[in-house]
C-alpha cells in the first residue's frame, strides 16, 4: 500500500513537524509537546496602534513572533460554517436607513442586518429578519442554493484537491468542516423563530436538513475521490451561558439521524478504509450537556470552552478522559495580568499535558482589553510545553 496519507498513513518520521504534533494530539499521547495556535485576535488593532506591530503584519510573522507550530491539519470547507453553504449566495445591499446612525442590509445569507453606517465589523451584529419564514419562503429563497449538483460549486475543485492533496502526503489531518444542523437552521430562520418552528412546522425542519444532508454528501464525496478524510467538523453553536437552547429530544428528532447518516457515509467512502474518522464539534457556551447526546454517535472532540460560561477543561478531561480538548483558556483572565495568567497556566497545563489530547488557545479571539505585554507572558509560559 501506499503510504501517501490517502491510500495508507503517511510513516511518522516523514511527516511534517507540524503534522507529527497534530497527529500526536489526535492520538492523544500522554505527555506529548503540545501543538501551540491561537483562536483568533480582537486585539490586533489595539497592538498596532501602541507600535507592537506592524501596520500590514502578515500571519506568518505571528506566527513567528508567537511561537506556534506550522500546519498539522487541512480544511477542505465548501460547505458553509455559520450559515448554510448557498451557492449562489445572496446579493448584499443595501434595504434602508434604520435611523441616522444605522441602515439595514441585506447579507450574503439572506439576512437582514442592522449596521451603523459605513461601518461593519467589530461588534455583534444584529439580525432582524431572516429569509425562511415558511414552506413557500424556504423553496423560494434558499432551497435552490443548496442544490448539490451547480457547476460553479465545483470550479475550482481540481486546485483545491491538489492542495488537500499535499496536506495529506505530510501527514496533516485532513478535515471536512462544515455547517451544523442547528447553526445552519438558525441562520435560515433566526433563533427565536426557530424555537417556534421546531414544534409547528416539523415538515419545514426536517426539508430543510434533508437538503443540508444531500449537499454536505455530495460534496464530501467528491472530495473522497481525492483524499481520505480524517475528520468530520460541525459548527454547532448549539449551547448558551447555562447549556442547551434545544432539549436533547430535539437534537434525537432533527439532528442526529443526518448526521449519522452522513458520517456513516463518509466511512463508507473513505479510501484508507482502516482510518478512524474523528467527530468533533464546535459550539459556544456551556457545552457540559451537549458532550453525553454528541457521544450518541461516537464524539471525539470538543471545542472551544468557553471559560465565561462555566467550562473547565480540567474538570472535563477527568470526566471525558478520551474527549480530545482544544480551547478553554480564559480571555478575561488574560486581560488580568501576569499573575493571573500564571496561576491559570499552572492550574491548567502540567494536567492536561500529562492526559494528553488538549490544545490550549483563548476560549475566542484575543479580546481588545489584552495588553500586547500580557499576550506576550501568556505566549512565554505556553512555549514552555510546546516540546
């Protein structure tokens, strides 16, 4: 058999550094150097404008800067994160002025969104209407941008393939991430609206994730032609400050069969038939009750922990002692200063690093309220167990 990373796992010795770390989390191997990445950044702007960094600082000088590994894992996308994965999307434009500092505009999902004028990032957004409301709006607006046989989904398969491709020959995991039932609902409907929808219109719910399975299986399988798949990644969303926003019966009704359904698929298909296909998924809040209805198929994985909202990494990787852990370093504290962060670290890093299967990062981005100097401890510290 070929060793190619497709046909049969790559020898250990001729992955990549970055993939051996990877790999080594996945196997969740006791003691190993711990993979070192960061969540993202709110925080860059600040950091440029006090000089820390460059006004065009490029990803690849912070990595340097920072201290983290090179690529251990590939992501072969296609098929939406926090919305539905619509090709064609919707045309963005402009609806109306809301009031003198705000305008409503419609988004690439369908969206109504609430902005203040000339400006769109940097806080949450508000949504006010959202383009599924029924059966007739569902056909109308969003089902045929979700049809899995569009030309253009596919124009550029052959050089993304080529990429996964290489990915795969080092060694790195390769990924199918995509949109989770819920988050891909909430983004049809709003999460209000989509409370009521569950339990009035359950013909609605179950067409619209019918569709989310045939797309995500389409395309993962034209992505199988070309590589195995190591895992399979929703992003969920599906837990606020005090646990689930839908009972577990729910997520038994309108979720899981699809996804057992497209993971006993992508198994099927996979071209190394003797690799394990990780499950992890991704949701904010307190994801405690989440991880007992998720292991009903076979979860491997969790993130991000969010700190604020009650997660504890510790306190999770003794009761999931097999749950791979990415996440759950505080941003508050991080904002707290060196003491703080260091009592953190030791609190967190000499257990999870002896359990194995844990990747530290900010449970979100890099709050504003980071010093770059307090950014820099935490980096100094977390180094400490990258070898």
């Amino acid at each position: 058999m070929i060793k190619d990373g497709i046909h049969a796992m790559v020898d250990y010795d001729k992955m990549t550094p970055g993939a051996r770390k990877m790999r080594d989390f996945y196997a969740k191997k006791p003691g190993a150097p711990i993979y070192q990445k960061e969540f993202g950044y709110y925080s860059l702007d600040r950091w440029i404008r006090e000089g820390h960094l460059p006004e065009n600082v490029t990803g690849e000088q912070l990595d340097e800067l920072f201290g983290f590994d090179p690529p251990g894992k590939h992501f072969l996308g296609q098929l939406g994160w926090c919305e539905a994965g619509f090709c064609p999307v919707f045309e963005e434009k402009w609806i109306r002025d809301a009031d003198a500092e705000h305008e409503v505009v419609q988004d690439f999902a369908g969206r109504h969104v609430l902005y203040f004028k000339g400006r769109r990032n940097g806080f949450m957004p508000e949504y006010i209407d959202h383009p599924v409301k029924d059966m007739k709006s569902w056909i109308r607006n969003c089902k045929w941008r979700m049809d899995p046989n569009t030309p253009e989904r596919y124009a550029d398969l052959d050089a993304r393939m080529a990429e996964a491709v290489k990915a795969a020959g080092e060694g790195q995991v390769i990924c199918q991430n995509l949109v989770g039932g819920y988050m891909y609902l909430r983004s049809l409907m709003g999460p209000l609206e989509l409370m009521y929808l569950l339990a009035d219109d359950p013909e609605l719910i179950h067409d619209c994730m019918e569709t989310w399975f045939a797309l995500a299986d389409a395309v993962i399988a034209r992505h199988q032609q070309y590589v195995t798949i190591d895992e399979v990644f929703i992003a969920e969303d599906i837990c606020y400050n005090h646990g689930l926003l839908i009972s577990p019966a729910m997520m038994r009704e309108f979720l899981l069969p699809y996804y057992k359904r497209l993971l006993d698929n992508v198994k099927k298909r996979n071209i190394d038939q003797s690799r394990k296909v990780f499950f992890q998924v991704d949701t904010d809040g307190f994801s405690d009750a989440a991880i007992p209805v998720y292991a009903e198929l076979g979860l491997d994985y969790l993130s991000p922990f969010e700190a604020a909202s009650g997660c504890d990494v510790v306190r999770t990787g003794k009761e999931y002692p097999d749950l791979l852990i990415l996440g759950g370093f505080d941003k508050r504290i991080l904002a707290a200063g060196p003491e703080a962060i260091d009592a953190e670290i030791d609190r967190i890093m000499p257990v999870m690093k002896a359990r194995g299967g844990y990747i530290p990062t900010c449970d979100h981005g890099v709050p504003e309220e980071v010093s770059f100097e307090n950014y820099m401890h935490y980096r100094k510290r977390m180094r400490e167990f990258a070898e």
